[in-house]
C-alpha cells in the first residue's frame, strides 16, 4: 500500500492552483477550515468556490482575495446571519465584484452527482414556482422524454479539486466519517483531484474491521493530510463540539473590512500552520469543546458462513 500522506502545505501547493473550482464540503459539521486557511496562506488567485453552505470559511477566503466566483445554494452565518465580506463583494463590488451562481441544496446535490457519474446534466422538478431559473441561465427546461412534462435540468459540477474533512483514513485514503454528512461524496467523486483531511491516521485494518464507515475510497484520493482540530469552528463527532462562539463573534468582525483584514493577519497569515492556530485558541477554550462523555457506537455481527 503506497502511501498519500502529505503536510497541509504540501497538499495544498501541489493540489490546489489559481483558477481551479474548489470545493471544501461538509454539512455545517466536518468543515475543513484549516485548508481554506491554507489556501489564503498560500496565496491562491482566481478560484472558484463551491459550495452548498459557503459558510464563515468562505467569508474569510473571499476577503482574503482569493475567488473570483462563487457557486451555491444557500448563503449565510448559521444561526447568527449574513456572510458580510461576500455581502461586500456581491453589493458594492467592494474591494472588487465577486460573479455568484446560486442554485437551490437539491440543485448543487444535482450538479455534483452529474458530476460523479459523468451525466451531461441532472434533471429534478424543484424549480417549479421558483425564480431561480430566471437569475441563473444554467438552469433550464427540458422536455422529458417519457412524455410526463417539462422539468429542469442543471448541468454537471466538477470540480478541479474537492476537500472534505473527516474522523479517520488510513494511509492509502480509505476516509471514514460518521454524524451528520452531507454531499462529501458526490463532491469527491466529482472531482479531479481530492484532498481528505482527518483527525487521526489508522492502520489499514481498523478501516477493514469497519468498513460501513468508509464514504470515500482511497482509489479517489490524492493526499491525506492529518490535522487535528483541522474543522474548527466547525466540529467533528466523537472529537470536538462545534464552537458557537466563533460564529457569534464572526458576525461583527466581519461588518468592518480592516477587522476582517486584522482577523486575518492575526489567526491565518501570521501563523504557519494549523498546531499554532490551535495553541492560539488556547487550552482552557480547547477543553471547553471536547466531548463531555462517551457514546459508543458498536460493530454489527455480520455472521460468518462456510
């Protein structure tokens, strides 16, 4: 077995190019934060963003100059409000204008299974009494060819790179996650090249023992990188609670351009790396978001037969 493990850095420098579509996915939970970091620090240019939920990550990479599009289907703070460096960009072309394609959830899960499985589009019946297909050309009537209609049809989505965040991989990428997911797969086998980012490196065989966890194959994978706490503000079951805090203090930092910039300084660009951003948090608020108990999740008996 040959193995995929890279750095962060030397992930991102190989995998991740100016002008690429970029995905990092991960339903509100397995955010991979610490790659969109990555990505600023870096420096990249002219990216493409998608993305079901852009979410904080993609405020902070959008004010950090790195995209010059987004592509999504719901847009917002969870749970505080807007997005305000993307809200910039979007109304008053501040500090440049960002080109935005928006879509409906069902229409990007859409567009990424078109993606994987190489369909020139996908057709579903959720715009009907919607104005989406009127703001978004890419979105458009088709006749069904068993005669029951018209319906729509979105075009495939696939990615350049796709980055998702989980619990485990083994060397070769064999990725398992468990709570809540989202379109991490789809996304995954969309894309040209995957990026897999966990909190922890297993042996092959722990991968074996328990195979239902796996959402993605390691024959899918280019790099695994290993980076503990790599999803924070965002949480990952069994490992860390998501920080609310965060979000809420988001919100006003955000309202203000230089604080924005001053946030960014301070937490991406000034730090090398994932560990400093970690020990910046600090122990006591680290504590604070660990599981407060256990609850197991056990290994079905398949049965064995001869």
């Amino acid at each position: 077995m040959s193995s995929k493990v890279a750095t962060m850095h030397d992930a991102v420098a190989e995998l991740v190019r100016d002008g690429d579509t970029v995905a990092i996915e991960g339903f509100t939970h397995l955010i991979s934060f610490a790659a969109g970091h990555e990505i600023i620090r870096q420096g990249r240019r002219d990216l493409t963003l998608a993305r079901l939920t852009p979410d904080v990550i993609y405020d902070q990479m959008i004010a950090a100059g790195v995209a010059r599009k987004l592509i999504f289907s719901w847009l917002g703070n969870p749970g505080v409000g807007g997005l305000n460096a993307i809200r910039r960009r979007i109304e008053d072309a501040d500090p440049a204008p960002l080109e935005v394609e928006e879509y409906s959830h069902f229409g990007m899960v859409g567009r990424y299974t078109a993606g994987a499985a190489n369909l020139p589009f996908y057709p579903l019946r959720s715009y009907f009494e919607t104005d989406l297909p009127r703001a978004n050309p890419l979105i458009r009537e088709v006749e069904s060819p068993y005669g029951d209609g018209v319906v729509y049809a979105v075009p495939p989505l696939r990615p350049d790179v796709t980055i998702i965040h989980a619990q485990r991989a083994d060397a070769a990428g064999d990725t398992q996650a468990w709570g809540l997911l989202g379109c991490q797969k789809e996304a995954a086998f969309a894309a040209e090249r995957v990026i897999v980012v966990v909190e922890e490196l297993v042996d092959e065989a722990v991968v074996r023992a328990d195979p239902n966890r796996t959402i993605i194959p390691g024959l899918i994978v280019d790099a695994v990188v290993v980076e503990p706490w790599g999803a924070h503000p965002s949480y990952v079951q069994g490992a860390y609670d998501r920080d609310n805090r965060f979000y809420l203090d988001w919100d006003p930092t955000s309202r203000d351009e230089a604080a924005v910039q001053a946030w960014l300084r301070d937490w991406v660009l000034d730090l090398d790396g994932r560990v400093a951003y970690v020990e910046k948090l600090g122990a006591e608020r680290i504590a604070s978001l660990r599981p407060s108990g256990s609850a197991p999740s056990g290994s079905v008996d398949y049965g064995e037969y001869r």
